[in-house]
C-alpha cells in the first residue's frame, strides 16, 4: 500500500482483463502493476490514488449512439474498428444470461442490436458506473488507442495483439516514462495488451490530474472520452 500523501501525484489506470481487472499505478516515476477480481478490490489495494482512469463505456446513452464514441471513431485511423458501438443504458437492466433478451429490446428501442462483444462488456460496465458513483476521486474513461495515439503522434499502423503492435506499445510507453517490469506480480497473468493498455490508460490519467489531457467532446465532461 502506498503512502497517502503519495496518492497527491499517483494516479490508477485500469484495464478489465479475464477474470478481473489489471491496473498501473504510477507516481511520473516508476510504474506498479495490479491485479484484482473486482473493480474496488484493486482501487482499494492501490489507493490512494488522484485520478482513476478506466479503459470502459460510463455514461451510457439512452439513444443508439454516443457521441463521444461517434467523436472518437475518425480519430483513430486503421485502428477505428476497435472502438465498437456500446450497449444503450436500458440493457444493463438485464440479466447476464438473457443477451437474446437484451438484444432484441435494443433493437426495438433504439433500432439497432448490441454486439456480443459489447454485450460481454456488461457486467464489467455495471461495476465502473458504480465506482464511478461512490469514488472520492474524478473515475473518468479513456480509450488506450486514443492515448497511443497521442505518444505517437498519429493513429498506430498495427493492431495491438500482433507483434509490431505490441513492440511499438511498450516502446511508446517506455519512451513516456512508464517502463513495464518483465515481472508484474500477478499482473503478469493477464494478456500483454491488457497491461499495456492499461499503462497506456495509466498515462492519460496522469494528463487528466495534470490538468492536460484532451477528450471527446472537447468540453469533457462525465460523458466523454479521454486521453
């Protein structure tokens, strides 16, 4: 556990991951990783922390679409298709196991059905919305591919899962001041691009508490995207 009066300049960003959620914590400096079930057991087993970045839809939209997904989609070159259309607010009174029934009131309320991917989501969406509510520190969503794409300068050429994708990620973070050990504890279990989006997420964090981090809208708000 970190001292408190370091939580003034450390900030958690978070990535969910099979069977839980991955964080980094980090201070400008060296760079901690995280693994937990739950969305407030890793809070609570870095804490404390200034900013609280999460790499997950919050606010969701009654209607089809939001727009700050619509805001961020064009910004993201080749990379557009990884940010997929997210469920609408009314699915997440559903149960987990009733996607036909999810699906189909999506498709009669807004016009358009919910991905199984999006779907998926879920559980993990209830959990960010609720620490959202309750945390003493801003919980804002960020999209890594939007933070990657601020390190580099323009929209990433290659997917993430391959090979180039992840060497450019970890030297991109490297580059940044966020250097992942090659033993994170039991971080180490989760998916290299678990981790290292949630570094990535880690960095636009620090630009929120910071005061320069940039969104969709471009008036911030609960609602939008940051990196």
């Amino acid at each position: 556990m970190a001292s408190r009066g370091d939580g003034e300049r450390a900030v958690l960003g978070v990535d969910g991951a099979r069977g839980g959620w991955v964080g980094v914590r980090w201070d400008g400096t060296e760079p901690a990783c995280a693994f937990a079930p739950t969305l407030t057991g890793l809070v609570a087993d870095v804490w404390p922390v200034a900013v609280v970045a999460v790499d997950m839809p919050i606010d969701l939209e009654v209607s089809a679409t939001r727009a700050c997904e619509d805001l961020a989609r064009p910004l993201l070159g080749a990379r557009r298709s990884s940010l997929f259309q997210s469920p609408s607010l009314g699915a997440l009174d559903f149960a987990d196991d009733d996607y036909p029934g999810a699906n189909a009131w999506s498709k009669a309320t807004t016009g358009r059905g919910i991905s199984k991917q999006a779907w998926f989501l879920v559980p993990k969406i209830r959990e960010v919305r609720a620490l959202a509510a309750t945390c003493a520190v801003p919980v804002r969503e960020c999209m890594p591919e939007l933070s990657f794409r601020a390190m580099h300068g323009e929209p990433l050429a290659h997917a993430k899962t391959t090979w180039s994708g992840h060497a450019l990620r970890v030297r991109l973070l490297r580059e940044h001041g966020i250097d992942l050990p090659d033993d994170p504890g039991p971080a180490g279990r989760v998916a290299p691009d678990d981790l290292t989006d949630a570094a990535a997420v880690a960095w636009s964090a620090m630009r929120i508490a910071r005061g320069e981090a940039e969104s969709v809208p471009d008036t911030g708000g609960p609602a939008a995207i940051w990196w």
